[in-house]
C-alpha cells in the first residue's frame, strides 16, 4: 500500500506511541494548515490537547527544545471533525503490516482485507456508548462489503474557520488584506439561523468588514460584487473604508466547489443587507 497525503473526507486512526502502540481513536480527516500558535489556539482552544494557551506554547518549545516559541510561531494542524476518543479498554491493535518506523502514517483501503478489517474493528469498538460519529458515510455502511467510502465532513466552528481561511489563499476577498490575525471567516446565513459549516457559507474578511457584513451594513450581489449600503454613511456618518471598496468583484477560491453558494447569497441579500 502506498504512502499519500490524506484527501478531505478519509478516515484518520489515532495511535498511541511507544510503549502503548494502540489505536485510541479515529476522526474524519479535514484539512491540514501551518498555523501561528496564537491563531491554532483562538480557533481550537482546549481540542488542540493543552488546556491553556501558556500550555500549548509550552508544550511547543519543550518538544521543540526551543525557548524562542511565541504566539506567531506556525505550527502544523491536522484538522479532524467528529473525532471519537476510545476509553482504554477498547483500544485497538495496529493492523499486522504497521511497522514501527512509520512516523507520518499509513494509507489503509476498504478494499483490501487489513483495511476492512481495521474499519470493522472501530466500528465495533465503540460500543452501545460510543455511537458511529454524526458524519455521512455511504449507505449501508458500504465499507464493511469492501467498496471504499469516502465520508463527507460535517465542519464545526473551528474547522470550517480552518477551511475557508485555506480556500481564501489566507486574502481577506475584498480588501486583499494578507495579515492573519486580522482575518476572519464569515458565515453569510449563520449557523444560528441554518446556514453550514461549509466553505461555501464562507467568505474571508478583514475583521472590521466581517463584523459590518454581519451587521447587514454591506453585502455580496449574486455576481460577487462587493455591495455596501447607502445606510452606513446616514447612520455613522462615517464608512468611506467600506465605500471605496462597494463594486468591488470578490477574489473567488481557486476551486469553484468553494464559492460562496448563490442561496446563502441570495439569503443575505434580502433578510440581512439594509441597503
């Protein structure tokens, strides 16, 4: 079996090194991003393992065996969504073929038996307190009849921040701002009124921009223009930052999957713009 990077929607397996070398968990594997640590720990807090920012900065420069270790020293993230932690005594043995020299992991198939059997194995495992995560997988649970499935992720805040932030080029889409910390990910219908977490209900914007987007003081027209209200100057008798960029076509993501969804538009166009 061949070593690869992982695609959006494959099963990721969590080991436990030496001496344990046990499989203690499994997620959906979402997306990988070089993060300043000030960031990873803004949008993940406590699920990146640590639970305080001083201890995730730490535990960085110990491993690290750096003093240097600050708040923008990148750090690489695997993202994971809907990742089940197994209790010990449902830990799982390595598939027979993992050696010990793997250091980045393996690539196992639904297709061939060893892959089979590790996905029926942690299917199994979780047992009557531990039901199969809330992501899609074929019907039928094809994989246990060897067909390979590939899951689609259902993002959480954290992810979908991660997602949209990679999708974007890490350019806010209007102003082409390249500063991270001053970067958001916009939902344009929120998660509180049905919008997703998906990268298509997501737009990257300046902090500031985001903040008046979600206010409905500007918008996006279903040809991606950049669309600010007559408002924001009668009301704050102020906005020419927001004016001068009205008409503006946004910079779109590389992948057209990824563009923001016509209907999430079409939403923020006439139940939240003030225009």
């Amino acid at each position: 079996m061949n070593f690869r990077a992982l695609q959006p929607g494959e099963l990721l397996v969590f080991r436990l090194k030496s001496p344990r070398n046990k499989i203690g968990g499994f997620g959906v594997f979402s997306n990988h991003s070089l993060l300043p640590i000030q960031l990873a720990w803004e949008t993940f807090g406590p699920k990146n393992g640590v639970a305080s920012f001083d201890a995730l900065r730490d535990s960085i420069a110990r491993y690290r065996n750096d003093n240097t270790v600050g708040p923008n020293t990148n750090i690489g993230c695997t993202v994971l969504v809907e990742p089940v932690f197994l209790p010990p005594e449902r830990w799982i043995d390595l598939p027979p073929s993992w050696s010990s020299s793997i250091q980045r992991g393996k690539v196992y198939a639904t297709g061939h038996s060893e892959g089979l059997d590790l996905w029926n194995r942690l299917t199994d495992n979780l047992g009557p307190t531990l039901p199969l995560p809330n992501f899609e997988v074929a019907e039928n649970q094809q994989a246990r009849y060897g067909t390979p499935v590939l899951i689609r992720p259902r993002l959480g805040q954290g992810a979908f921040r991660v997602a949209v932030t990679e999708a974007y080029g890490r350019q806010c889409a209007v102003s082409d701002g390249k500063v991270l910390p001053a970067l958001d990910a916009a939902h344009i219908k929120p998660y509180g009124k049905g919008g997703q977490h998906v990268a298509p209900n997501g737009i990257l914007f300046r902090k500031d921009i985001h903040s008046v987007f979600d206010a409905g003081y500007v918008t996006v027209d279903e040809n991606y223009r950049f669309v600010v209200s007559e408002q924001i100057k009668e009301v704050f008798n102020n906005g020419e930052e927001y004016i001068r960029l009205h008409g503006k076509v946004l910079r779109l993501p590389k992948q057209r999957s990824e563009w923001p969804d016509p209907n999430f538009l079409y939403w923020h166009n006439t139940e939240k713009f003030v225009g």
